[in-house]
C-alpha cells in the first residue's frame, strides 16, 4: 500500500504542477494585459513553442500516471529473475530517450525553423570552461540536493511511509553484475538522460515557458515537473532542487552544456555510490 501511495502523492503532484503552469501563462497575460502569443513573441520562442513543447514532454509525464496504474494491478511485485529482461528493458529505455530527443530536435529544428545550436547557446564557450563549471556545479548540486536535502526528504518520508521499497533501477544496478548492462546503464545515465532531459526540460520547456511569464516562476515549475517524472517519491524534493540549480546554471553560462554536464557529473556519482556497496561485499 505504501508503494501505491507513494505513486499517487507524484501524481498528485505533477497534477498541480501542471494545473499551476497553465494558471501562471494565463496569470501573468493578464498582468501584462497582452495575449499569451504577444507575450511570447521573441526571436526565441513563441505562443507556439508553449504548445509544442508538449508533444515530446508528454512521453515523460505520461510516466507517473503509468506508475500509479501498474502498481494498482499489482506491479510492484518482484519480477522474474533474468538478465536478458533487464538488458532489454535498459535497451528500450535508451531507444526512448532516442525518441524523445529527436522528436524535440525535429520541432525546435525543423517544425519551428530553429537552430538549436544558436538557440541553446551550445558555442559561446569553449570545452575548459565548461568542464570547470560541470565540476564546479556538480560537486554543488551533490552536496545540496543528493546530501543534503536527499537526507531531509528521507527523514520526513520515513515518518510517514513504513516499507518504501528501493527504487527499481537502483536495486536492479546494484544486483547485475554484468559488465555490459553496467556499460549500458552508464550510457544511459551520463549520456542519454542528460543530453535529452535537458534539451527538453531546460531548453525547450524552460525557455518557452520563461517567455510567457518568467524565469523564477518557470523554474520552479518546470523543476516540479522534472522531479515527478523520475517515479521516485524520496528523490521528489532533491530533484526539484537539482533541476532549480540546472536552470540557474543555464542562466548564468548561457549554454546548454553546462546543465548538460552537471547532469552528467550528478548521475555519474551516483552511479558510483549505488555500486560502492556492492563492491564492498
């Protein structure tokens, strides 16, 4: 039950989120007195771009939804041992963020006749300062979002959910010894989650939605939607967190590459500190 809960409350949650992002476009039209596409009009992004951003989005917040049904037919059950299905689960997930990631690519580039080089800021600086502030940012985002607040949330959540059981892929990581599933997972969380998460939710989402109100309001919401789509109640408030940081990290380098890399550098400790037990066994 407590699982089943647990979903609910990121459902719940997104919900909010959401119903607070189409609040907060139509709030702040009103203040400015302008139509949402008045608003929005810049060389970046427009009323279209807020609609758009949708289509790719909605494959990532179908995911709490997707949860909640599962656990109600009784998925959380422990599944069949088996290396080959979850290698294979891993393979999809890859080809997912595929997915996603071309279909946002397609509408900023080719839908919306964008260059998302040039929109993203993906050349104004160069690889040393990039690299200086991914490790700068990240050993930040660790201390404040994976310890810190990691630990506050755990506390609060302990205080109200009994048996919360590890999160899937965690375990699932911790339990494979299989060098290539190992090799894959590293793929997918330094390479294929950041680079595609972050053109979506923090280029896209975050730029278009900025235009229609602004960038503290954008941030916080996209940052809500960002955490619930993870699935994982205990990482609700450090991934809110994290993704705040990203889009002031985006904001202050200008770049795409910078909360690309600190995305990166963030599951890349992680992964070692999920492994570490394991190791030491």
């Amino acid at each position: 039950m407590d699982e089943l809960a647990a979903k609910q409350v990121l459902l719940d949650f997104e919900i909010i989120a959401l119903i607070t992002l189409f609040a907060g476009v139509i709030a702040f039209a009103l203040v400015r007195r302008r139509g949402v596409s008045e608003a929005l009009a810049s060389p970046d992004f427009d009323g279209y771009d807020l609609a758009l951003m949708f289509f790719p989005s909605l494959l990532f917040l179908s995911n709490p939804m997707i949860e909640v049904m599962v656990a109600q037919n009784g998925g959380g059950e422990k599944k069949a041992e088996g290396g080959g299905s979850e290698l294979g689960s891993l393979l999809v997930n890859i080809a997912y963020f595929f997915f996603v990631g071309v279909m946002t690519y397609g509408i900023i580039e080719w839908v919306r006749n964008r260059r998302v080089v040039e929109l993203f800021g993906l050349k104004k600086l160069g690889l040393p300062l990039i690299v200086v502030y991914t490790i700068l940012g990240g050993v930040a985002s660790l201390v404040i979002c994976a310890w810190a607040l990691g630990g506050v949330s755990q506390v609060m959540l302990d205080r109200v959910f009994s048996d919360l059981a590890i999160q899937e892929s965690v375990q699932t990581l911790q339990e494979n010894q299989s060098a290539l599933f190992i090799g894959l997972t590293i793929v997918m969380a330094c390479v294929a989650a950041p680079v595609v998460e972050e053109l979506l939710f923090r280029g896209y989402m975050y730029g278009a939605l900025k235009r229609a109100t602004n960038p503290v309001f954008a941030a916080v919401v996209i940052g809500a939607l960002f955490a619930a789509v993870h699935g994982n109640l205990p990482a609700l408030l450090p991934l809110w967190a994290f993704s705040i940081l990203l889009c002031l990290a985006y904001e202050w380098s200008r770049s795409l590459w910078v909360p690309i890399g600190m995305h990166a550098f963030f599951n890349a400790a992680n992964i070692v500190f999920m492994l570490i037990p394991s190791s030491a066994e």
